[in-house]
C-alpha cells in the first residue's frame, strides 16, 4: 500500500475506523502475535535507540529538555496533546 493511496482515502472523508478497514483490505490485517510484537517495539520508541536523538532534538524544540520522563515517541506525544503528567519539582 502507497502513501497516496492512503492520502487519497483521507481526502474523500472516510471515518477512522473507515480508513483502517481500507487498510486492512489493502494491506496488512496483523494477527494478534503481530499486534503484541508491534505494541511492544513501539512503546519503547525513542527510548534508547535510533530514534533518541529526534526525541531529544524535539524535546529541545518544544521547551522541554529538562523532563527526564519523556523517554519514548509516545511520551513525547502525549505531552504536546496534552495528556503527559507534568514532572513534579
């Protein structure tokens, strides 16, 4: 599956749920081990890996190179959306 395939399906207002049936039917239907194997690598995104730098530099973007407790890609986001929990002190 393409990117713009992807773009496409967006641009014509399918729902979410819509577009990850349309996914789904065009791509990749994980099976549970494929979800938990995915579930697992990307919890830890960011922390310790290839992508620690790029959370640091966006740390360092958005003011916030000081929050030991944002580790991973999800830690980051959750902060810029809003639901991180503010480090005490």
């Amino acid at each position: 599956m393409k990117f713009e395939g992807v773009r496409q399906k967006v641009f014509e207002g399918l729902s979410d749920e819509e577009l990850v049936e349309w996914c789904f039917a065009n791509g990749l239907r994980p099976n549970p081990m494929q979800r938990r194997i995915w579930n697992g690598f990307s919890e830890k995104f960011g922390w310790r890996d290839m992508a620690t730098s790029v959370i640091e530099a966006s740390k360092e973007e958005d003011g916030l190179e000081k929050r030991e407790d944002i580790l991973t890609a999800f830690d980051l986001i959750d902060e810029q959306e809003g639901r991180g929990t503010k480090e005490e002190g």
